[in-house]
C-alpha cells in the first residue's frame, strides 16, 4: 500500500471499488479470507498480478452431492 501511495484500508476500498469495512477488516488482520471477486479487486487496485496476495484454498469439501429433501405437503 505504501508503495501506491495509499495510507487507509478506506483508500483502498475506494480505488478497489469495494465497501471500506471488507477491505478494513482484511489490513487489520482481523479476518483472513474473502471472496475470490474481493481479492482480484485489491490486488488490481494495487497493481499485483492474480494470487500474488491471496492464496486460492477451498474451504469446504463435500464427499457426495446434497439431495433435496422432499417436504411435506
């Protein structure tokens, strides 16, 4: 950020296109996820090519597909 010349998370957000608090909580280091939309936006706007930021994990695997449950009528 400091290379950017950008001194507040909200700076960020804004040049990001995203909403302050997301961004706010991510340079806190009070969360340490987000979308994967929300991590191209910032390392866009910080000019940093595509996972030089953020690592792509999946958090949550399913064995076998979810079946609708019928409901009562």
């Amino acid at each position: 950020m400091q290379f950017h010349h950008i001194d507040s998370a909200y700076e960020l957000a804004r040049r990001a296109g995203l909403k302050p608090g997301v961004v706010g909580h991510l340079v806190a280091r009070r969360r340490n996820s987000c979308s994967l939309a929300t991590a191209r936006a910032i390392e866009e706007a910080l000019q940093c090519p595509p996972g030089f930021l953020f690592e792509p994990r999946m958090l949550q695997v399913a064995d076998t597909p979810r079946r609708r449950q019928k409901v009562p009528a």
